[in-house]
C-alpha cells in the first residue's frame, strides 16, 4: 500500500479504525470523548467530556513558546 504519511500514519489508521470520528491524519495522539457538559464561558464555550478510547504515537509535542510554534528538544 503505498502511505504518502508514513508507517505512523497507517499505524493510526489501523489503531483507530472502529471509531467512526474526524480526525487530522497528522496528529501524534487521538481521543474519543463523550461530552459531559457544555458551559458558558462568556465569549465562548467551555466543554468536558469522558475519554472513552485514546491512542498516541511516539512524535515530538508542539509546544508554543514566547508566540512560536515549534517542539522541545533536548539541550
């Protein structure tokens, strides 16, 4: 089969394929939530849920640092 993304992400698709929900092909973790609770938080919305499923690969986080997107490296 030929995976333009990678080994991780047809190791996603397969992990995660009796879940009938979107999701970015490219993220490191995926969870399944059932929505608890929906609040007013003024100009927005604030929602809990329950994780019913997650599932993670081995990938650098994205952090947000002094307004940059990037990732922790090991100093």
């Amino acid at each position: 089969m030929n995976d333009p993304q990678g080994n991780r992400a047809l190791c996603f698709r397969e992990a995660m394929a009796h879940v009938c929900s979107p999701r970015l092909p490219d993220a490191p973790i995926w969870i399944v939530c059932t929505v608890d609770a929906v609040v007013d938080g003024g100009d927005h919305k604030i929602v809990t849920g329950s994780v019913d499923d997650a599932w993670h690969c081995e990938a650098n986080p994205l952090t947000y640092h002094r307004r940059v997107f990037g990732t922790h490296s090991p100093s």
